[in-house]
C-alpha cells in the first residue's frame, strides 16, 4: 500500500452529502421520474388513440369490402386488442414500484380470443386475429413517427 496516497478516512475533499444536498438531489430524481412518467402516460395514451384511430379505419373499410359479418369480427378482434394493450400499460406502469417483471396473463387473454374463435362456428379466426393485431400496427406506425419525423411531436 502506498502511504502517499491519503486514505477516505483522512481525505478532507470527501465528506458526507449535508442534508441540504440530499434534498436537493431527492428532488431532482423525484421530477426525472415525473417528467418520465409524464412522457410514459403521454405515449400511452397516443398509442391507445392511434389503435382506435387505426381499427376504425379497418373497420369501415371491411364492412364496405366485405361484410358487416367480418368487420364484426375484425372488431372483436380490435377490442381484444385494446384490453391487451392496456394490460400491458399497467404492467409498465407497476415495473418499478411493484412488480420486477412483467406478467404473463396477457397470453392467457389472447390465447382464449383464439379458442373461442376456432370453437364458434359464426366467428372467423383470421379478421379476429387481424383486428387483435391492429394495436401492433400502431406501434409501427408510433416508431415510424417518432423516427422519421422526431419534431413533429
């Protein structure tokens, strides 16, 4: 050990943070997680908005392209997918706080969707799985926003 080198102990620069410090700090980690909060809900809700936005447009147009029949089940599909979407949003938003992962009852609500899909002879499995899908799309099209155009927001 060298005895040139001064030792925490003896190191007058280190010394514990005064209170007035840690408030300071306190306060500052308390409006980071604030404003990530604010920006977590703020994409969250444009996620939610693009998924209705997205699944109407798809509705409209498979009543019109095909049948009401199909739309229906496109929005079963749709809303399937919204429950889903804001599952997983709950989830995030209890990742710190409470929980350390995420939980996997999500699969559980689409893997029934699809069941009873199968199992119902006046459902149709794939406008169903399309429409629980849609708010996948919106994410796509999020990322696409957010990469393509980052000052439009």
């Amino acid at each position: 050990m060298n005895l040139s080198d001064p030792s925490p102990e003896t190191n007058p620069e280190r010394q514990e943070p005064s209170e007035e410090q840690e408030r300071v700090e306190s306060e500052t980690a308390k409006e980071n997680v604030d404003r990530s909060m604010e920006e977590y809900l703020q994409l969250k809700n444009q996620l939610l908005a693009y998924t209705f936005v997205m699944s109407a447009i798809a509705f409209v147009s498979a009543w019109f392209y095909y049948s009401l029949n199909v739309a229906l089940n496109y929005a079963i599909g749709a809303c399937v997918g919204v429950v889903y979407l804001r599952m997983l949003a709950r989830d995030v938003e209890r990742l710190g706080r409470e929980k350390s992962s995420l939980s996997k009852s999500r699969l559980a609500l689409f893997a029934g969707l699809i069941i009873v899909a199968t199992q119902w002879n006046q459902l149709q499995v794939l406008p169903i799985f399309l429409g629980f899908l849609t708010y996948k799309a919106a994410l796509f099209v999020y990322v696409l926003q957010t990469t393509l155009l980052p000052d439009a927001e």
